[in-house]
C-alpha cells in the first residue's frame, strides 16, 4: 500500500508547490523507491484543455491522451514518470462525475451533499493506483483558504484518518516575506496559514518556507515551536537560478529526510544523486551561448510554452551550450522589415497555436529558416505552416492554407493542404470526429507512432531507428495527397504514420536541418534524457554559432 504525501500551500500562490513536489519525488526515487505524481485542481473547469494558454499557461499532454495542467509536466520531467489520465483531476470533474450519478439515480434520491458525496469522489480519486508505486505524492492546487479548496482539504483529512496511522503525511509550502526596512523575515503569514490548516483538522508534517533572505535559526525555532512542527522538519526553500537544481538544493536542506522521518522510516535508504549531480554539472558548466528564436502567438506568457523552453534548456544541456530563446510574436513578422527580426539566430522554432493570427508570419519564418539555412524546428502549427510555405513556394500552389482558417473566417480562401481529419485509426480502432463535436476532447490526442523513412534526418536523429512516438494535441492534418508534389520539390515527407495516410514528418533536403514534427516532442524531454529533435536541433544551432 502507498505511503500518502499530500502538499498544500499558503500565505500566497505561485510558490513553487509543483517544483517542490516534483523535487521531492526525485529525491525519493533516488532512495530507491517508486512514485507517482498527482494533481487535484479546485478550479471549477472539467478539464484544462479548453482553458486559455494566456491565463493558465500550456497545456500538457500525457500518453493517454489527457489534456491537463503544466504541472504535470514538471512531474515527468524530475522523475521520467509518464503522468496519466488519472494523475489530475479538477473540481469541475469531481462535481460532473456527482452529478452525473445523481441523474442517473445513482444514490437512489439520497440527498446529495459535499460531504460525504464530493468528499467520498475526492476518496475514490485518491485511491486509484494505491498498490502500485511505494509514495504518491498528491498536490493540492491553489491555498489554504480558497473557498474551492475545502472539499479537498476536507477529504484528505478523512483520507488520512482512513488509512492506518502513518500512511499519510502532510508537507505544506509558505512564504516569509522579508521586510527591508527592519531587515527582517517576517514568520507571522505561515502562523496563519498553517492555523489555517488546524482549524479544518489538519496538521502539517513538514513546512517548506520559501524564502529570499537565508533564514536564522531562530526564526526557524519560532515557526516550529508556533506551528507545531519538528525544527528539522522546518525546510528553507531558497530562490534558484534554474529549476534543475531543486533536488540538489531540497537534499541539502535536509527535505526528503524530514519526509522519511515523518512517516519513522528509519534508517532511510541512502541516496544515489549522480544523476542530478550530473544535471548540475551541466548546468553550470556550459560554454558559449546559442540564440534560439520562438516565433509564437501566445508569446506574453512563457509559461504557454513551458515545456518547450524546458525541451530548449535540456537539449543545451545535452550539448554543453547555453540556449538562450527569445519569444518573437509572429504577427511582428508579417511585414519585410519585420523579418529581419530573426537576424543573427543560430536556430528557429515555430512552435504549436491555434487559429490564424500570426500565422502568416510563422510562414515568413519558415521561409526564412529554409532560404538562409537556418536551423527549424516545427512542431505541430509549426510543421503545418511549414508545409504551406514550401506548396505556396516551391511548389507553386500560391493559395496554399490550412482548413482551420477557412472554418475560423467561414470562407473559402485557401487550397487546403492542411485540413480538417474526420476519421484515423488508433490501435485496432478507428476514431471519427465531426467539426461539430464538442471543444474539448475533439483533436488528436496522446501517444501515436510515425514510421521514419530509412537515411532521413529525423532516422538519424533516432538513432537510426525506424520508428518513434511522440504526443499529439490537433485537429488538422497536413494533405498526404500533395506529398508527391512536395517531394519533387525537396520536402521529403520522411514520417508516416503507420497506415501511410498521416504525414507526421517533414524534412527539407538541402538544409542543414530543417524538420517539421506534427507530435509534440518537448513533452517528453526531461533534463537527464533530452528528447532527442530539440538534442540534435541544438547541436545544429551550435554548429551555425560556431561557423559564424
Ligand atoms: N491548430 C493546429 C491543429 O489543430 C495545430 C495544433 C497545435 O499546434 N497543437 O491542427
């Protein structure tokens, strides 16, 4: 049976709950054991698919197909842990699943209340996969107080009282906000948040206080002794130059000890670090700097992309370079001065979106990329206008365009090279989707393989293998039958999916490195196991900075 950590949070959001979660789950594999990462979101939405990437950032794709919260992909990233489905759940599920039972009679005209109904759906959530993995570590989004958040609390209370006693622990994250003009770190807002907590039953076992002055002894003593808390279970949690160096940093300030020792682990099975330590190596020990320039649409947020740029990061990582990325807001592109914005990349990315706006400055960026043999990266929206720009300019299909703009305008503009896919195949089955369906759920979602094409750049880039499987999250799909047109004018289609019908890469053959992928293979890189297209991607830009 799992040991239970869950992780709040007060005094303030964005503290770093997910980092501090994710850290703490590597440092626990690096003791040996097995873990799982999960999520429970009080926000209201069902799912976060159709949520705004310019207010909740980017989207994350698990192998199964969910549509779920960036965090997850924190998750993976420190503990290579593919994340599922049933790694997250938002409030608004919690609320339809109880309310889709209670049509369907399924209480049998009970009177249906928080608790025991919402908090009994929380349970059952929680329990899934309850033998599988030695720790799961249950996140709690948002902060103690949240009007949303008290079936949460309220449930992992009962959870825990459930279990035999020692099963769960509680680790909550605070922030003691430092007061420059008395020099002083201020320890009252914990006290009340973690009174907070007491005053819905719950005790934490450990606090994580971040921090950006290094904190005294003695404060340390005063919120342990107002707080009821071990004084080793008092964790700082310093600010960082990178994320990668959580682990390290949350060792060392004694975090996952304090954990193990809160459910009497003793004596804890000693760590094996080498691969965050290599990490850090890595980290600190990059010579020179490659520019990488993002041409986007959602480009005032970074989080929208956030594991693109983590993706940039490792695979500078894996090349010993620093990446530095600049996001460039495709619209700006769209003019002949405002091209000359990508001058002096070593590489350039178009990375997914929806809709048209920008789009036609993603293209000039692909054309860009193609004619000065500057090193591109398309993933998904960014393979699409890539393919438009090569049939508009190689080609000579002047009119070349994606469906989704003609359904967006609801007008036909353009010859659709890419355009809306109604039926595919998935494993054995065939999956079929109306333009009509619902928002959510509609695209092609998850995990799905592409047969690579013998001596191509993307073979290569796999080691010389003849297949790979990446993430997907659209709609649309570029026109297998434009392929042999394409093909005679260098855009070799060097990735199929395996009924031959899908192009899932694309490659310009005379280039240094020019390759467009429908998947989203950023979701999957991780710092110790960069995904090998932005690896190789890398190495080109480099090549162009050292040429230069
Ligand atoms: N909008 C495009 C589609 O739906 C691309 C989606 C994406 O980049 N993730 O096909």
């Amino acid at each position: 049976m799992a040991r239970y950590i869950f992780i709040t949070g007060g005094v303030v959001s964005s503290l770093g709950k997910g980092l501090a979660s994710a850290a703490l789950g590597a440092l626990l594999q690096a003791r040996g054991y097995t873990v799982r990462l999960r999520k429970l979101d009080p926000y209201l939405n069902v799912d976060p698919g159709t949520m705004s990437p310019f207010e909740h950032g980017e989207v994350f794709v698990t192998d199964d197909g969910a549509e779920t919260d960036l965090d997850l992909g924190h998750y993976e990233r420190f503990t290579g842990v593919s994340a599922r489905r049933t790694d997250t759940i938002s409030a608004g599920r919690i609320y339809s699943n109880v309310l889709e039972r209670e049509r369907r009679g399924g209480y049998l005209g009970k009177t249906i209340q928080v608790i025991p109904h919402v908090t009994n759906e929380i349970k059952d959530f929680l329990a899934i996969g309850e033998d599988e993995v030695d720790f799961q570590l249950c996140e709690i989004g948002g902060t103690v107080g949240d009007i949303e958040g008290l079936p949460f609390f309220e449930a992992i209370r009962q959870f825990s009282n459930d279990r035999p006693r020692g099963q769960c622990i509680l680790m909550h994250l605070t922030l003691l906000p430092y007061l420059a003009a008395s020099g002083e770190l201020k320890t009252k807002p914990t006290q009340h948040s973690v009174k907070e907590l007491r005053s819905i039953g719950l005790q934490p076992d450990v606090l994580v206080c971040r921090s950006e002055q290094p904190i005294p002894d003695r404060e340390r003593a005063k919120i342990a002794l107002f707080c009821n808390v071990r004084p080793d279970a008092v964790i700082p949690a310093y600010d960082l130059k990178s994320i990668y160096e959580a682990p390290m940093a949350y060792h060392q300030a004694g975090l996952d000890r304090a954990v193990l020792d809160a459910f009497r682990i003793s004596p804890a099975p000693r760590p094996d670090l080498r691969r965050w330590e290599d990490v850090m190596d890595r980290l600190t020990n990059a010579e020179g700097e490659v520019r990488v320039a993002i041409v986007g649409k959602y480009t005032q947020l970074e989080d929208a992309y956030k594991s693109i740029s983590e993706a940039l990061t490792h695979g500078g990582m894996a090349n010993r370079v620093r990446v530095r990325p600049d996001w460039i807001d495709a619209e700006k592109l769209e003019t002949a001065e405002g091209i000359h914005l990508l001058d002096g990349y070593h590489g350039i990315v178009v990375p997914g979106g929806f809709g048209e706006r920008g789009t036609e400055g993603m293209i000039s960026a692909a054309k860009y990329a193609r004619e000065k043999k500057v090193p591109y990266l398309g993933i998904c929206l960014g393979m699409q206008m890539a393919v438009i720009e090569a049939a508009r300019n190689l080609a000579g299909i002047a009119d070349a365009g994606s469906e989704e703009f003609d359904h967006e305008a609801g007008a036909d503009r353009f010859t659709p090279v890419v355009y809306h896919l109604k039926e595919w195949v998935k494993g054995n089955s065939t999956v079929q989707r109306k333009i009509t369906d619902d928002k959510g759920g509609t695209m092609r979602l998850g995990s799905y393989t592409a047969h690579l094409a013998p001596g191509s750049k993307v073979a290569e880039v796999y080691g010389g293998a003849t297949e790979m499987e990446d993430r997907h999250r659209h709609r649309y799909e570029i026109d297998a039958a434009y392929r042999d047109r394409l093909e005679q004018h260098g855009l070799w289609f060097s990735g199929m999916s395996p009924d031959g019908r899908l192009p899932e890469v694309v490659e310009v053959r005379d280039h240094p490195w020019f390759i467009g992928v429908q998947s989203h293979p950023e979701l999957k890189s991780k710092p110790f196991a960069p995904a090998p297209l932005f690896r190789d991607f890398v190495r080109a830009a480099k090549d162009l900075e050292r040429m230069v």
